[in-house]
C-alpha cells in the first residue's frame, strides 16, 4: 500500500480478503514469499476457521511492522538508547538520529512508510473483519474474542500512528473511504482508540484462557489502555486526569496474579519467550522460516549484523551498573566471518566496544538467542515482546508517583529494581529497594529496563523531556546533531506519497491537538 488513500477501496468491508503468509526479510536486502493460501469472502464468515483465517494476515502485518528495528519505528531514533552508523545506508536513520525534519522536511527518505504502510493495512484489515463479523455465523463467543482481537490490533495500529505522526483521519469499520478523509484531531483519535480497547478487553479472554500463543488476551487489552492512558495524560493533549485511569488499568493487570518477572539470565533466552512476562508478543517460526530480524539489527556488520541500532554513549554510561546491564549490551563485540557461506568466529573472538567498528558497546539482549546457522548475516526466531509485564509494573509506579505513591506502587518499581539486580523479584532487598521515588527517577528505570524495545523515544515525548535529554547528548557520538529538538521535532513528518496522493496536510501545518 504505498499511501493511506491510494487503491483505498480494497480494504473496505465488501472485498475478499486475501490470508496471506509473509516470510522474514533483511535488514539490507528485501525478499518477499507470500503464500495465498486461502480466499475467503469477509461477508461469509462460517465459523471458527474462517475467522481464524480472517485474522491471519492481520497478526501478519504487525508481525511485519515488528520484523527489523527500523520498519515500525525510524523515528524512535531520535531516542537516546539508539544510535546508528555514521555511514552506509542508515541515512534514513540519522535523520531522526540527527533532528533533520520538523517543517515537512525528508519526509520522501527510504523505510519512513513501512511503518506507516503497515499500520493502516492493519486498520484496513480490521476494519473489513469487524464489519464482516456483524453476519458470521460463527458461534457468539468465536465472534466476541475475534471482534476483540481486531479492535486491539486496530487501536495498536493507530496508537502508533498518532503518537509518531499526530492526528490521523478517522477510518473505522463500516466507513467506506471516498479517498477524500482530511486529519481528525489528536484527542478525537484517543477517543476511538479508547473505545476500541475497552471493547477489547470486555470481549477478549484473560491470558490463561488463550489458547494459541501469540494471539491477544484481556490481559493485553488492559496493558496497552494503561499505556495509552499514560500518553493522553502527558503531551501533546495533556489530560492529568487520564494519569489516574492508567493506573487503575496498570492494577488491574497486575491483580490478575498471572504475570510474573523472569529471572534477568533468563528472560531473553529462546526457550523462555512467550513466558508470563509476556503480556503481547509478535511470534516468529524457525518451522516456517519467519525470522526475527532484530539480532541482524542491533550486531554490528564485524560481528555479522547490520549496524542498525546500537546505544548512545551517555544512555550506555548513565545505565546502573549490574546484571540487567550486563544482559543488556555486549562490551566485547563478537567478531565473526563468512566462509562457504556460513558464519564462522574470528581470532580475537571478541574486541572491547572502545576498539570496535562503531566504537560503542553493542545491544546483547536481541542477540541472546540469536541464530548463526542459516545465513550469512546473524538472525533469529525468538518472540518481540510488544508488552512485558515489567513496562505494567513501571507504569503503575509512574502514575501512582503523579497522582500519590502507594506502597503497591513502590512495591512495583521494587520488583523490578531487584530483578534488575539479579535478585528474586518478591524478595524485599534493602540493597536495592527504594521508599519512594520521582516521576523522573521512575522514567528513567523505565528507560534501562526497557532500553530498544520502542518504549523510550514515546516516553521522552509524552513527558516532554526529549530536550533535556538531547542536551546530554556525548559530544563523542560521530552522528552529529543538525539541531537541538524543540517540540517541532515531537511530531514525525507523513510519508511523501501519502501526503502527495491524498488531502492529508503534512506536518506541522496539519498537526491539530484538540
């Protein structure tokens, strides 16, 4: 889909919907399989199979939103817990990296749109099952927990979209697109977003109940309203009321007793995803080759990666000292080859970070489970958690440290810091554990703990920090700043060809809050 308008009335709800089967791509060379392996009409859903089938290639499209660092989320460069090459194809990345946009500049650089593509070809999709699901004949509960799915997925999507590019048009289901949508404002699409959530978590099963791994549960619903409640809370709508729903919602998840930390060794391992840390997971498959690009991305290119993504200087240096951090980033970068096409390990194995090619230390997490056997570039099949149960805990101790800490909500941050430690994550530790804590100490814990993950650029923006944050900025870093950001570079510039095939207004001209 190359704009939010173009070839529009595909998605809209009387058209076949297509289950396609999307295979892994590289960081720097695109390939595409897609298997149809089914055609079923949207208006003729039978039963479960059908709906299931239906659902597909939604999980699909986020999949591929997920599947590389970069293709949902370039503007989250503009974080400090990433960095990229100062070099190569990553020009792209440096424009956020750098603040080079702002008045509707570089709007037309390469990957802008995969995220932009992915997100409305989930809305689409949705759109089209919702409304299909109004005559299926499937069974009332089959339709609920399908109907649930969708709208989750659709406020994912546009949650995304608005946050990264402001306000977008209104699309729902049973809308048909004329091609002619102008830009809603920002506090109408937290309304639908809200709405949508709050069906979700109604309709959908609670996480011991969810049969397929991967799929969404009640449990999901309530982590992202927490989230999302947290952002309508801080800029650019500024609702301190909404601070007190996020909490609420944050308990909720916590109180249903189901999510638990991980021990630090042991979360990122390939056998411990889709644990009960995992709140909503993207899955990829060894058995269907659907590779997790995320090792490819965060590797330097000596050690077989693509130099995509690594930590700033100040981020790494101002991370506590201890396991996460340890679990966190590699100081000794793997140095590896090419031989017969297979990848070997080089003598040194490893150089420290200070003598490596990029001369920072390298993300470790990503690369735990990593997978060096079927390719020429690192890879893997592990789970991307979307949400874990840490970032719940974090955002409880965040609103609650807004509206007044509690000793749950200390308790909260706690657990997390333990774990952090190497410590059992129940176990009071008067090491580590705090009586109480600022909203920026507890963003900054945020930050650590959930360093690459998509979390921080959002963060920095809601609680208007990103300034402050860039001001720290190592003048080491060898991607050098165009600009310090101001709230002109809070807002992501609309993909070229939406902007140049629809009525949408770019970027900040089309920016409206409320």
């Amino acid at each position: 889909m190359l704009s939010i308008m173009k070839n529009i009335t595909k998605y809209i709800h009387k058209v076949v919907l297509i289950v396609a089967v999307i295979l892994s791509t590289h960081s720097c060379v695109d390939y595409l399989e897609e298997d149809v392996s089914g055609i079923l009409s949207i208006e003729n859903l039978q039963g479960q199979g059908d709906v299931t089938a239906a659902l597909a290639p939604i999980y699909r499209e986020m999949q591929q939103a997920y599947t590389h660092p970069h293709w949902g989320g370039v503007p989250t460069w503009g974080g400090d817990d990433r960095t990229t090459w100062w070099a190569g194809n990553k020009s792209p990345l440096r424009v956020f990296d750098r603040f080079d946009y702002g008045s509707g500049e570089n709007s037309d650089i390469l990957w802008l749109d995969r995220g932009w593509n992915s997100y409305w070809e989930i809305i689409y999709r949705a759109n089209s099952l919702i409304e299909g699901l109004k005559t299926s004949t499937a069974t009332d509960e089959v339709v609920k927990t399908a109907d649930g799915e969708a709208r989750f997925l659709r406020a994912l999507a546009y949650f995304h979209l608005v946050r990264t590019n402001g306000n977008m048009p209104v699309i729902l289901d049973g809308y048909t697109p004329t091609g002619d949508e102008t830009r809603a404002t920002v506090l109408e699409n937290y309304q639908h977003i809200e709405q949508d959530l709050r069906i979700a978590e109604d309709n959908l099963p609670g996480p011991s109940a969810v049969v397929n791994v991967g799929r969404v549960s009640s449990g999901a619903a309530k982590a992202l309203l927490a989230d999302f409640y947290l952002t309508w809370a801080g800029w650019p709508v500024n609702d301190a009321s909404k601070t007190q729903l996020a909490a609420a919602k944050a308990k909720e998840v916590i109180d249903m007793n189901y999510y638990e930390l991980l021990p630090i060794s042991e979360l990122w391992k390939l056998e411990n995803q889709n644990s009960r840390e995992s709140v909503f997971s993207i899955q990829f498959s060894e058995q269907e080759d659907m590779r997790n690009g995320w090792p490819a991305g965060t590797n330097f290119h000596e050690a077989r990666g693509w130099s995509d993504m690594y930590p700033e200087l100040q981020f790494f240096n101002d991370f506590p000292e201890g396991p996460r951090k340890d679990f966190t980033f590699y100081t000794e970068i793997p140095q590896r080859g090419v031989r017969q096409g297979q990848i070997f390990v080089r003598e040194p194995a490893t150089v420290p970070w200070q003598e490596s090619q990029r001369m920072h230390p390298m993300y470790r997490k990503f690369s735990i489970s990593e997978n060096t056997t079927v390719g020429n570039r690192t890879s893997g099949y592990r789970a991307f958690e979307v949400i874990r149960y840490a970032e719940v805990l974090l955002i409880y101790a965040e609103a609650q440290a807004r509206i007044g800490e509690n000793a749950t909500s200390i308790e909260a941050l706690n657990q997390v810091r333990r774990r952090a430690a190497g410590l059992p994550f129940n176990t009071p530790d008067p090491s580590v554990d705090v009586s109480t804590a600022t909203v920026d100490e507890i963003i900054d814990e945020k930050g650590w703990e959930l360093a690459g993950e998509y979390k921080r650029w959002y963060d920095l923006i809601r609680s208007e920090k990103l300034e402050e944050i860039a001001a720290k900025r190592d003048p080491a870093e060898n991607v050098d700043l165009v600009r310090q950001p101001t709230k002109d570079q809070y807002i992501t510039p609309i993909p070229f060809q939406a902007i140049s095939t629809s009525r949408l207004l770019q970027n900040p001209e089309g920016f409206r809050i409320q």
